[in-house]
C-alpha cells in the first residue's frame, strides 16, 4: 500500500510552489507545473485547495492543462492538450471580460473609472500573468507597498481588483479568492466649507470678467438653487414651471453622457427663491428657442458637455480675487448652510437638496444652531435679489438665533 502524502500534491519549490498530479486521468502520465508565489503557509494552503479544485475537474472531464497553466514550460508534452489563444486566461483577459459584463449595468462615469483604474494600476502589475496564478500575499504586497496620493484612491483601487478578482473566481466556487483579503482604510469625510455671502457676491460679480455672463449666472444659480453641477447642466426648459416657480431635477450629465436619472435616482421637485428664479428667466433669449432646450449654456449657446470649463474659470476668478479656494461643489454646500442659517426646516432643506434627513443632520449639524440676526437680515435681501454684505463675526460670538426646527427633527430621529 502506498503512502498517503502529507503534502496534499502541492511543496515549495525554491521560491514557487511545485503541484503534482496525474492527467488526463488517475494512473496517467504526472505534471509538475508550478505557480509563481512564495511557498508561504498561506499560499500552500490555497495552492492545496486549488489542486483538490483541478482534480476534480479532471474527473469531470472538464479540465483543460493549458488554460489553467498557460505558461507551463513543456506545453507539447501535456496529453490530449492544444494551447489556448494568448492569455485567455491571464488577468487582462479576465478584466476585459468582467468590463463587458458590467457595461450597461452600472453608470457611464463608473464604467470610465474603473477602466482608468485597471489600466493605470492593476494591468501594469499583474496583466500578462496567469490569473489563477496570482495569490493573496502579492495582491497585499502590491496595494500595501504603493505610495497613494490619498487613502481614498488606495481604497478606490483595492475596491476594483477585489470586484475583478471576484468576477473571475466565481468559475472556481472551490477556490478561494485572494483579494478578499484586501482591505479598505477608514477615510475621514471632509466637512462642508461654505463661502460666506460676501465671498459668494464678489465670485459672482467677478466671473464675468474671466469667463462671461453665462458662466456668472451658472454660478449664482449654484450658490441659490444648490443642485448638484452634474443636474444643474442637464436642466431643460420643460423641467421650468414659470407659475410654480419651481425645477423638476430628473437627470444628469456625467463626463458627457446623459443619465435619466438623479444620483440619488429620486426625482424632486426644488422651489427656487427669487435670486435662484431671476437667473433662470435670464436665459430664456438665450436657451429657451435652441434644438437642445437646455437652460443653461456656454457663452457661444452650446449646452454643457462636462464640468471642466466651469472649474477652470472657478479657479481663474478666485485666484485673481484672492478668496480662499474651495472646490466648486462647495456652492452646493453653501446653499444648504445658508438656508439652515435662515431657520429654515432641515427636513424641507433635505428634500430640496436631495438628501436624506439622516446625511442632512450628520453632515451639516454645525449649522443647524442658527446664526446672528443681522447676517440673516442679510441673507434675506440677497436671496430676494438684492447684494448684500454680511457683517463679520467676530471670534467666539455664539449663534443667538436658534433653529426652531432643530428639536422636532431630533424627536423624529430618536
């Protein structure tokens, strides 16, 4: 009786791991292909599991020598084999299928990302090498040793290849996946940076001068209406309704692509204040008679494709006025902090906003104690049109208005 390996067909071989088994079948000729991995305890274990994985598929009859080992070193000497086309089964390959099988699942600006990402990052490292190949301590190595411009990309980047690698797994149930084991950093949320209306007046009248009165009124629009850029930019005359004074936000534009939906995908209906309104009628001798019916154009009449020429004359006109710089999502921000400012119910400013009540307390609870009465004085004759300069605060002066909807919606929420 022969002995029973202690093994399980798979040893360290150098700085690889060695399989041994018999093929096509029990009793057959033996191979000893290797995998190119450190034989760690770890990666043993996994190779034993992948190796009672192949067997079984041998008894199946569904197992193929060179798809699961392309790179074998003596492809003429595998019984009953033909070598598959190149890198059929390499990570390239196994990228570009589960990229086809997510287009048109996911959005358009998913999709671009994380192209972008397999490109950059994981097909330079890993695209030629044999997928099944590629083991857990590589994949920990190769995210944990980068040097990442921020916790967030380094997370964005884990996210798609543990997405990849758990798309090409799913051909193997028996084996185990070795990106599970990448792991995702806690990134701090940046807190909202709101402008104040001083800020917001001088941005608005200095635009004009670095990139016309479109891109003004797109801004003022922003800092009044606080809609996402992406929803403000799709924005069509039928969403208007004059009489009502309102704007139905149902879609968006994404890296030049329309989506039919909000980013949130709930359709909402926003009551603009007069400021917010004026900034729309202005368009209408510009926009309201083109073939795209969008209400918000570049200074030629063209719709907007993306959000770049915006940010670029963001930048330009803030450098220029020397205001401290914050991104151009921060208009949206400023608008939720300003209403909160005012008093007004957080639960309404949730809904006008696109939030939920939950994001709307935990993000902006800083403002939700009032403010003075002479910047909500302010406050009120700008959003009714009028510019107006907000006194400044001086250094530890508490708020003495206090929100009086504040208790009610920590009731609702206890």
């Amino acid at each position: 009786m022969g002995r029973r390996s202690t093994t399980g067909g798979a040893t360290a071989k150098g700085e690889r791991i060695q399989l041994d088994f018999a093929y096509p079948r029990k009793g057959g000729p033996r191979y000893r292909p290797t995998l190119d991995v450190p034989p760690t305890e770890e990666n043993l274990a996994l190779a034993r599991a992948r190796l009672l994985d192949v067997k079984a598929r041998i008894k199946q009859g569904t197992f193929v020598f060179l798809e699961e080992f392309p790179e074998y070193r003596f492809p003429g000497k595998v019984a009953g084999s033909r070598r598959p086309p190149p890198h059929r089964n390499s990570l390239d390959a196994i990228a570009d299928r589960f990229l086809a099988s997510i287009k048109g699942e996911v959005a358009y600006a998913t999709y671009v990302t994380y192209d972008k990402i397999l490109r950059k990052h994981w097909r330079p490292q890993f695209g030629k090498r044999a997928f099944l190949s590629i083991g857990a301590t590589e994949l920990r190595e190769f995210i944990g040793s980068t040097t990442w411009k921020t916790a967030k990309t380094r997370n964005n980047v884990a996210s798609v290849g543990r997405r990849v690698f758990e798309f090409g797994y799913s051909d193997y149930p028996t084996l185990s996946d070795p990106a599970v084991k990448l792991k995702t950093l806690r990134v701090q949320r940046p807190r909202p940076d709101p402008f104040t209306l001083d800020e917001a007046e001088a941005i608005i009248a200095g635009i004009p001068e670095d990139a016309g009165a479109e891109m003004a009124d797109y801004f003022e629009f922003q800092f009044f209406a606080g809609c996402r850029p992406s929803e403000t930019i799709a924005l069509t005359w039928s969403d208007y309704d004059k009489v009502k004074g309102t704007l139905r936000v149902r879609a968006a534009r994404v890296m030049g692509k329309d989506k039919s939906t909000t980013k949130t995908s709930v359709e909402r209906e926003v009551e603009l204040c007069p400021r917010a309104r004026d900034v729309v009628e202005r368009q209408r001798t510009r926009s309201e008679l083109s073939a795209h019916k969008r209400i918000f154009t570049k200074p030629g009449g063209e719709p907007w494709h993306d959000l770049q020429a915006q940010w670029r004359a963001w930048q330009q006109t803030l450098t220029r006025l020397g205001i401290r710089y914050r991104e151009p999502y921060q208009c949206r921000h400023t608008s939720v902090t300003w209403n909160l400012m005012l008093g007004k119910n957080p639960l309404w400013i949730a809904d006008q906003h696109g939030h939920s009540p939950l994001v709307m307390l935990r993000t902006y609870a800083k403002w939700l104690r009032g403010t003075s009465q002479a910047d909500i004085a302010a406050l009120e004759r700008a959003i009714k049109g009028a510019s107006a300069s907000v006194p400044a605060r001086p250094t530890g002066d508490r708020p003495t208005v206090e929100n009086k909807h504040l208790r009610l919606v920590w009731r609702r929420n206890e």
